[in-house]
C-alpha cells in the first residue's frame, strides 16, 4: 500500500494530463454509459466513487444528484478530487473526502450508500481482494449496485510475451498476479488481474448478484487512437463497441473488465 500511496501522489498533479487523449476519454465515456443505468432512480441519494483518483466519475454522480464520497489511499490525488469537486458541491450536494483503500473503509457507515464505482481497477490494486469485496459489501445498502472495473488476465498474459516475459506471463496466468511497473523501483506495487469466472466467483462468495459484464475496450485499442479523432468517427466505433462489449467471446480482447453487481 505504501508504494501504491508513493507513486499515485507523486503522479496526482500531472495525471489529467497524462489520460487527456483521444484513447482515454472514449474508454472513460464507454464506462460511465455501461454505468450509468445502474445509477439510483431515486435521487438525492448516497453515491461513491471508491479509488477515486483525481474524481472524475465522482463529479459526474454529483452532476448526476448523488451525495458523494470519495475514496482514495492517496492524499495528492483526494486533494485533485476537491479541487474538482467545488464546483459541483455548490449546487448543495454533499461531498465526503476519505483518505483510505477499499480494504479499510472504516469511515464508511454500514449499509449507507445506495451506489457505489472503482474505476481506475482499485481492486486490482487491493492485497487481500476478498477483504475489499467483504468491506464493500459491508458498506452499500441491501439491493444497491456496485460498478468496477479490474485488469484482465487475457490481458495481462498477452501484454507479457508480447514484452518477452514468458516466466511472467506465466505467473500472471497461474496467480493473476503481477506487479506495477513504475519508472521508479520503490514506487513499484502488487496488483492482481483478474479472470471472469474468477470474480464472479468471488462476487457471489461476498454476498454480491452479477447483473452485467462488458469488456473495455474490445475492438478500439490505445494503437488504434485515430480512429477517434473526429465526432463522426468516434459514435461510429462507440455504438460498435456497444454491440459487442458484453459478448463473452470479446472479452478476452479488453485490457479491463467492467462488472455490474448488486448486494444481496
């Protein structure tokens, strides 16, 4: 966790721009529609955006009447989701700032949120991922919906024998365990990638029903950023990727996987 904390709040001030392309803002607007149906029909109501980074789908369950925690173990990228928020929290909605993974969300009341996200693969980032299904389970209301997003297994492999690592591809294939490459060695951390059948396991162990899984992203890669420059090209690949995402033989192509569940 420390170096997690290390790396994210040396990056905070810079990571808006480092995700400021073509590439990420359709990955980000392909996950928010598969999340947005899923938000409370009720509202205001009580939302959070657990792993928050700099906050941007936090703003946007603001934007969308949610009162809204947000989550993160480190404090640079909590005081870049502040700043983001301010301008939505004028409007009267409540803002909650925790600095803390989704391993130990003790500030978070039982049972008090009626929505939660983890983009950004906060699970994946988790030592004891059972522990962080047990705590978010804890934390939502019964029958409210969790959206989050991991790393793919299918992925990860691919990416390693692609880089000539097959010792590694083959340790992420037997454990889904791998870790974060960051420039810096001491800033380098654990995470785990995930198979399919693995996590629905998991969710259903934790108290959690599957209602939806899409992959993101299946057909547009980073590669592949120009096919995204225009408006006209962009809904033609956006409505593209709608229509296969949640195909069970397309996942193995996405570098994430997007899990919509409910507590039970």
């Amino acid at each position: 966790m420390r170096s997690n904390r290390k790396y994210h709040d040396r990056i905070a001030a810079k990571y808006d721009q480092v995700y400021d392309s073509h590439y990420w803002r359709f990955y980000r607007d392909l996950s928010w529609r598969h999340l947005k149906p899923f938000l409370p029909a009720r509202r205001p109501a009580q939302g959070a955006d657990l792993g928050c980074g700099t906050g941007w789908f936090g703003v946007r369950l603001l934007r969308s009447g949610l009162h809204t925690t947000f989550l993160d173990p480190s404090g640079k990228m909590l005081e870049e989701a502040r700043k983001a928020a301010e301008a939505e929290a004028a409007r009267g909605l409540q803002c909650t700032f925790v600095q803390a993974g989704l391993e130990q969300m003790r500030e978070i009341a039982d049972g008090s949120l009626d929505f939660a996200t983890g983009q950004g693969d906060p699970l994946s980032f988790c030592e004891d991922p059972a522990q962080a299904l047990r705590e978010l389970h804890r934390v939502l209301a019964p029958g409210a919906p969790l959206v989050l997003s991991v790393d793919n297994r299918c992925a990860g492999v691919r990416a390693l024998l692609d880089e000539g690592d097959p010792g590694g591809a083959l340790e992420i294939l037997r454990t889904g365990r791998t870790q974060w490459r960051a420039d810096r060695k001491e800033e380098r951390f654990g995470m785990k990638m995930f198979d399919v059948g693995e996590l629905k396991t998991m969710f259903e162990k934790a108290g959690f029903e599957v209602c939806s899984l899409i992959g993101k992203t299946c057909l547009v890669q980073r590669k592949h950023e120009e096919l995204l420059a225009s408006s006209d090209s962009r809904t033609q690949w956006m409505l593209a990727e709608e229509r296969v995402h949640d195909k069970p033989h397309w996942l193995g192509l996405a570098s994430h996987l997007q899990f919509a569940v409910r507590r039970r």
